[in-house]
C-alpha cells in the first residue's frame, strides 16, 4: 500500500513519543485502530497519545471496563478495548464515541467490532520484534506522513 509509514521504535520511551507526536498531527474526530498481539505495544502507544494530548491521568487497557474517556486534557481521548467484545451482539452505544469530534479515538482489537469502524480510520499495526523492538506500520495519507 502506498500509504504506509513503516518505523521501528527500539524503547517503550520511542513507543510513547511517536503516541505523542500521532497526538500533536491528528486532527480532532480521528480514529486510530490498533493491531498486535497483547504485549505488543498498544497501550503503550495510547499512553503517549495521551501525554501527547496534555492528560496527566494514569492511562490503562481498558480490557475490563471495554472503554475509558480521558477528559482533562487539550482534546478528549476515547480509549477502546474491543478484546471482550467478540460473539457480542448486543449495541451498548460505542458509536457514539468512535470518530468523537472533538477528539482522537484510539481502539484495540478492532477487528471484533468491524461494523462500527469508520472508512476513514487510520490503522496501527505494532509486531514485537525484540523485548524492546517494536515494528510499527501506519497507514497515513502523505500529508500527515509528512508531519511525523
């Protein structure tokens, strides 16, 4: 894919700082979805989201509460664990906040809520390829490429 921004972060310190420059380039209403095996790296990312958006909380998988709302902070951060999700049928109302306009969604494990997903969301991959290493392909258009 032409779009494809390929970079290895070698620290989960590299990890958070590319969180925070994503923060600093994305326009409010994105939706980043996260792919990786656990202990990829996905939080670890979505922490440096969220110091790149000035939130002083404690950021956590929300693998048990399924979604957090970091509010204190220059824009909003919705925060999607969709893990517990799969066989799950039921609406429990998480479009409302995928695409939030005032802010950047982040969710992980996607791919258990396919049908919620907006066109125009920007997907993450992470692969592990050391302790530290982490492999990060994004797919972004050339304009925000540039940015990063």
């Amino acid at each position: 894919m032409d779009n494809q921004f390929v970079l290895i972060t070698n620290s989960e310190e590299e990890t958070m700082r590319l969180g925070e420059r994503l923060a600093s380039i994305l326009p409010s209403g994105s939706t980043l979805l996260l792919t990786g095996d656990l202990g990829a790296g996905k939080t670890t990312l979505v922490r440096g989201i969220a110091r790149g958006l000035n939130i002083k909380e404690v950021v956590q998988s929300p693998t048990f509460n399924i979604m957090k709302i970091y509010l204190k902070g220059n824009r909003p951060l919705i925060h999607i664990d969709a893990y517990r999700l799969a066989d799950f049928d039921t609406d429990i109302g998480l479009d409302e906040y995928i695409g939030y306009e005032t802010g950047i969604t982040v969710i992980e494990w996607p791919e258990f809520i396919q049908k919620l997903l907006p066109d125009d969301a920007i997907n993450v991959t992470i692969l592990r390829k050391g302790d530290t290493t982490r492999e990060i392909t994004i797919d972004i258009d050339e304009e925000l490429r540039r940015l990063i």
